[in-house]
C-alpha cells in the first residue's frame, strides 16, 4: 500500500484540504487540547467544520470503547476517520474503520473483518509506536490484550507535525524514542525479515541513533527526524512483526505500570545478548549461519565493530536514560514466566523455554539499585 505523507511546516493548508466538505469522525487522545494542531482542528469545528471528536478512552483502549466509538461513527454517518493521538489513539480509530460495516447484532470481535475503503488519516504525537505505519491494532477485550491486524487499516495518509513533540514530557520522551529503536531492532533479527524489512531497519536505526543527543534536547530538526524514524521502524515491523522482546514487555508495562518502550528496552537489553551467545538454539529456516550475520549487521549499523560491542552500546543507550527497575517479587516471577505470548516466540530467532524465558526476567531485576 502506498501511504502519503504530508509534512506540516508553516501551516495546515494541505491537511485542512483533506477534511474540505467531508463528515469527519476524530479520535483524539488527552494530548489533542495541548497541541497546535488540536487547536488548529478546534478553530475549523468552530468555522463550521463537520467534525465530531470521540476521546473517552483509556490508554490501552478497552473493548466497549472501540464499541462505543463504532456506534456513534455509524449514528453519525462520518465518511472519513483522523487518528490524533499515540498508539492508543491510532488503535482506536483503526478499529473503528475494520469495525464499521459488520453486523451491531453480534460481537465485532468475533466476526471476519471485510475490508472498506473508509480513508484514514493519521497524525502521530509521539515519535516511537509506528502505529501509523502498521496493519496491527491492539484492544483489550473483558481485560486480555487482543491483536487485531488487516492490511486495510493501514491508514491512507500520515501527517506529520513535529510540533506536537514539543511538549512532550521527558519520560515518555525516551519511552517512545526506545520504542521505535526496539522495533527497529527486533524487525531486523526477525524470522519474517526481507530484505526490504532490513533496509527500513537499517535506516531507522541510523536515523534515531544520529539524532538521539538533539531529540532528548528537543530541537526541532531532530524532532522531526525522529518522528519519521519511528514511521520506518513501524514500516519494518509491519512487515515482520516484533519479537520476544515485545512478547515479554507487556506484562511488564501491567504489573508495573512503566511505559511500553521503557519495558522493551528493559527486555531487549538481556535477550540481545541471550541470543548472540546461543545462536545453535537458532529456529530461523536460513540456519545458524544466516543469524550470525544478521547479529553482525546490526553490530555494523551500529557503529560496533563485534556483537559484543553491540550489546554493551545498547546497554549504555539503556543506562543513559535512567529508566528504573521495578521491584519483583517471587510471586511476580510466576506471573511473567507464562505471560508470554507464543505467537510472538515464533518471530523470534533463537528458541526460548519457560525457564529461560524466566532467567531473562530475572537478569532484568537483578540490575536494579
């Protein structure tokens, strides 16, 4: 699918151009009333725009919102949705568009999505989930996470605004930041890599790297860089999905309430080097050998002249943001030992059993202060 991108520099001209005379159905999260854009979009309902905003929503959009918003979508009679917002925002919306033409009288859930052709615009307000870029969406359904995923809510168009990471807070800052690098990584050592998926790779890891200084200082040029690396990285997971990184983050970011980059840099900074000293558990179909080197190539794009050197780069990436350990306790170990989705397990390259799933986490809590 071909996406437009539209960069919003001086002013909205061109994103007020794709709402001109249509029924527009906004999804918008708590950041919308703080950002330029928001009161951009504010001024247009307030010169007569046709729009209706839907934001009673929590982060980690639950299914009875994604029910609610499809009701008053349809009551309404929208005919095109824009996702303001993170990742909860754009899962949101996206579920809207998959949802909106199947049956009220049954649960949305559990019916076969059939594809529309209702456009989606999305304007990401932070630069890390990739949302934006993805066929995957993610709810919570009577409290358990559900993956939805079809192509056709890819969203048509991107807009990128970079003011919107202004003012960002400094945490979620690093957070999303983390997010897209962790993406950018575990795309690239993926089972379901290609070669397109380890360009993207390639190319976002460079991007978020060599504008990591200036981003963390909240220049604009880097803002924008950075914005654009998280596109890509999306890009590549779109192609290959995550891995076990991503797999172990989750209940991390539930039992602890840390943010989802934070628990996958956390959980990436163990497994990195797991796997590049246990290549001969190497599931991956193109052999052990084809791991090495892929282990290699990160090395290389990195800036590493060995493996070794690459995870003692992502480590120090990881120390430098100060991201704090939370406190485990025995019980807890239980729970994040068979909290691990299996689909996700089989993206990754090396085999991982329960207990060495359960020594990583245990690695994880050790380094805490």
């Amino acid at each position: 699918m071909n996406q437009r991108e539209i960069i919003i520099n001086d002013n909205y001209s061109e994103f007020d151009e794709l709402f001109s005379g249509k029924k527009v159905f906004l999804v918008c999260d708590s950041s919308y009333g703080f950002l330029n854009i928001g009161k951009h979009i504010d001024s247009l309902i307030e010169s007569g725009a046709d729009i209706i905003k839907f934001s009673d929503f929590e982060p980690n959009p639950d299914y009875l919102s994604v029910k609610e918003a499809v009701h008053l979508f349809k009551k309404s009679d929208r005919e095109l949705i824009v996702a303001v917002g993170g990742g909860s925002a754009m899962d949101l919306a996206k579920c809207v568009k998959l949802y909106s033409n199947m049956d009220d009288s049954e649960e949305y859930i559990n019916q076969d999505i059939v594809p529309n052709d209702i456009p989606l615009i999305a304007v990401p307000t932070t630069a890390g989930t990739g949302s934006e870029a993805t066929r995957y969406a993610v709810i919570y359904y009577n409290g358990v996470k559900q993956s939805i995923a079809d192509l056709s809510c890819i969203p048509s168009v991107v807009v990128f605004d970079s003011s919107v990471l202004k003012t960002l807070p400094m945490y979620q800052r690093k957070a999303t930041m983390m997010d897209a690098f962790c993406h950018s990584i575990e795309s690239f050592w993926s089972v379901n890599s290609t070669d397109e998926s380890k360009e993207l790779s390639k190319t976002a890891i460079t991007m978020i790297l060599d504008n990591m200084d200036a981003y963390l200082g909240n220049e604009d040029k880097a803002n924008k860089a950075m914005l654009k690396a998280a596109n890509i990285a999306g890009k590549a997971i779109n192609i290959t999905q995550t891995t076990a990184g991503h797999a172990m983050c989750y209940k991390l970011t539930s039992l602890y309430g840390i943010a989802h980059g934070h628990a996958a840099a956390l959980c990436d900074s163990v497994l990195m080097p797991y796997m590049i000293e246990h290549t001969e558990n190497c599931i991956d179909s193109r052999g052990e050998a084809y791991l090495k080197t892929v282990f290699e190539d990160i090395a290389k794009t990195m800036s590493c002249d060995s493996t070794s050197a690459l995870c003692e780069k992502f480590n120090a990436v990881v120390s430098r943001l100060e991201f704090s350990i939370p406190d485990c306790s025995d019980e807890d170990y239980e729970v994040l030992k068979t909290s691990v989705n299996p689909t996700r397990l089989k993206n990754n390259p090396v085999k991982l059993s329960e207990d060495t799933i359960d020594m990583l986490y245990h690695q994880i809590f050790s380094k805490r202060k």
